[in-house]
C-alpha cells in the first residue's frame, strides 16, 4: 500500500516533470479534470500544430510558455529546463512520474505505429518513428534524477511516482480517471 500527501497538498498550479513516455500527459489530464482547472501540455507550446513535431522558433515558445504560467490556475507536464525557472516561480506543487526503460520504449512505439490517441498529441496527430527519438529515449534513461533534484530544490512540496505501479496506486488514492481521448 502506498502513502501519498493530499492531492490538495500541491495547490492549483502543479508541475509534472519526468522522462519522455513516462505518463506525465495523461496524469496531467486527470489530476486537471480532478481539480477543475486548466491542463496545460508544454509539447504543445514547442511543436506546430499538425506537423510531424516540428518545433517552433525559440522566441515563439518562451512567450507562449510565459503567458500560460502567468494564469491563476494550471496543471503543466513537460520539462524543457530552460524555462523550468520561470515554471517552478509560479508553481504549487511538482509531481516528478518515472517508469522503466523499456516500458517508455513500448509506449512510444504503440503510440506512434498505432496512432493511439493519447494526451498531449499535437493537433493532427502526425507522428512518426524517429530515430532521433530512440536516442533520446536512451539518453535520458536517468532523467527522472533530475527532475527529483529540481522538486527537492524548489521548495515546494512534491511527490515521486517511480513507476506504473505506483502511479496506478495514485491514481486510486486520489480518485483519479485516465481520460480515454
């Protein structure tokens, strides 16, 4: 059985750090449909709409960023350390979600070859096989220590979900609903 604080605990403007493939999209979609506020994807503020994840110029990204944590209420998963000060100025509360390796290998490609509706989609939902994303899976493998060390610096109270496990087990704690999309 597993322990965790009140969801009340993190206020209306939580953070959800992790590594790619993790399930920080859709914990972020159901603890905002929990709370009754906005549930923002930061995927969504970087990449172009229907497009195959093409990113948006560097200037473009900040400002749409900036402008979403300016708003009283929120729920945000993405990490993009760049603009993490900015985010973690403004923010209640950090869940930091993990799982294994192979398990985000899975979801990629599930999610990609099948086209698997899913949280924090681009508009259009093109995706593809990238082998730059294989890579990127391999090298934040570790990213979730990261994340750990920026919620333990913060401040701010957090909580570390290390796998699907536990986070099955927080979603029952907190009565929460996966969103079918």
């Amino acid at each position: 059985m597993h322990e965790f604080m009140p969801i009340e605990d993190l206020g209306r403007r939580t953070i959800i750090l992790g590594p790619t493939n993790a399930g920080k999209s859709t914990l972020a979609v159901a603890l905002g449909n929990k709370l009754g506020v906005p549930t923002l994807h930061i995927d969504l503020f970087r990449h172009l709409p229907n497009t195959d994840w093409k990113q948006r110029p560097d200037e473009e990204f900040a400002a749409i960023h900036d402008a979403a944590i300016a708003g009283p209420e929120w729920v945000m998963d993405g990490n993009y350390t760049k603009l993490l000060p900015q985010r973690l100025a403004r923010a209640t509360g950090i869940i930091v979600v993990d799982d294994h390796l192979w398990r985000r290998y899975w979801r990629y490609f599930r999610r990609t070859l099948g086209h698997v509706p899913r949280a924090g989609a681009l508009e259009g939902n093109r995706d593809s096989i990238k082998w730059a994303m294989i890579q990127w899976l391999w090298r934040t493998r570790n990213a979730a220590l990261a994340s750990r060390r920026h919620a333990i610096e913060s401040g701010l109270p957090y909580l570390v979900v290390q796998d699907q496990t536990q986070l099955q087990a927080l979603y029952k704690a907190w009565d929460l609903s996966p969103t079918p999309f």
